[in-house]
C-alpha cells in the first residue's frame, strides 16, 4: 500500500535577506513554477509571497528551519521569517520549516548530496531548470545565484518526500540519473 501526501501545491521558499527564491510544486513530480526576486527593501519578501499565495493557491509554505546562532540567523532574516509567517496566517496558509538535515538525506542515496549535485538531479527531474545548473563551483569562489533556484526546489523535493511521497521522489530521483550523467558532461 504506498501512502501519498495529502498535500498536492506547495510553495517552497529559500529566504535571504536581500532575495527570494521559490517553487511552486503541484505533487512531487510537477514544478508549476520558479524564480529568484531580489530588493534593497527589507520585508519585501512578505508582499512576494502574498501574490505567489493569491496566484498559485498553496496549501502549505515550506521554508528552511535557521537554527539560532547559525550564520543565516541575522535581524534581517528573522524579520522576513515573521513577516511571511505574519501574512500566512493572514491567508490561512499553514507553514513548515525543514531543516537541511532532511534536504540532504533525501538526496543522499545519489551520490555526494552536496548542493551542486542535487542541483543536477533537481534539473534532471525538472528540465525546466536545466537553464539554470550553474558550472561546478571552485573552493574559493562564491556561491553562484542561481543556485537559489535549487534550494527552494530541494526544499520542495524534502517536503513530499517527508510527507508520504517518498516512493515518488525516490523513484524520480532513480530516472533522473542518467539524465544527470548527460548534464554532467555538458558542464
């Protein structure tokens, strides 16, 4: 008997204080849709996620856990958490933190679950993302924006597979390595 998530569209959130990235998700196998927004004005990650709630309807928000002290535990994003936690109980959106913990053990039976490597399973699942793989990131050099893209999807991915929709992730994940291998080559 497999047991599925009662719960089909999410919006998933990889909150910054100066960006927003998102995915949209309609059951664990479909991306309605996905971005990054940017501003120098704080809070304005909460006026964003109202209009992606009016538009796409989600029943839950996923979001990363910040654990206190960590460095993305800043004044910036402990408001922009508030203020999006502030508008989803405004819209009657129920919302979940997952921590990374869980990111990574979803991904880890396929290979090394290091952020490039989920981005290209993430995009071999996804072909709409394919676009957006960054190359393989050096030791010394910063961290591409792009990959914001891949940690609000990945979040998503997490979500269902902690939900009930494991057997649907695992088994998108297992179709998506050989086309993993192609992106692989092409970067």
């Amino acid at each position: 008997m497999q047991h599925h998530s009662l719960v089909n569209r999410i919006l998933a959130l990889d909150i910054r204080s100066k960006t927003l990235a998102y995915a949209v998700f309609d059951g664990a196998a479909q991306v309605l849709d996905f971005s990054v927004c940017r501003s120098v004005y704080s809070g304005f990650q909460a006026s964003r996620v109202e209009r992606l709630a009016r538009r796409f309807q989600p029943e839950i928000i996923v979001m990363r856990k910040v654990p206190a002290g960590s460095s993305r535990d800043t004044p910036a994003m402990q408001a922009a958490i508030r203020s999006i936690r502030a508008k989803a109980k405004e819209l009657c959106i129920r919302v979940v933190s997952i921590d990374k913990g869980l990111v990574k053990r979803t991904f880890r039976g396929h290979g090394k679950p290091t952020k490039y490597n989920i981005a290209l399973l993430l995009a071999a699942c996804f072909p709409a993302l394919t676009w957006y793989v960054p190359r393989k990131r050096k030791p010394w050099k910063p961290e591409d924006r792009r990959m914001h893209y891949f940690d609000a999807a990945a979040m998503g991915m997490a979500y269902f597979a902690s939900q009930g929709d494991a057997e649907v992730v695992e088994q998108l994940l297992v179709e998506a390595e050989p086309r993993k291998q192609c992106l692989i080559e092409k970067t």
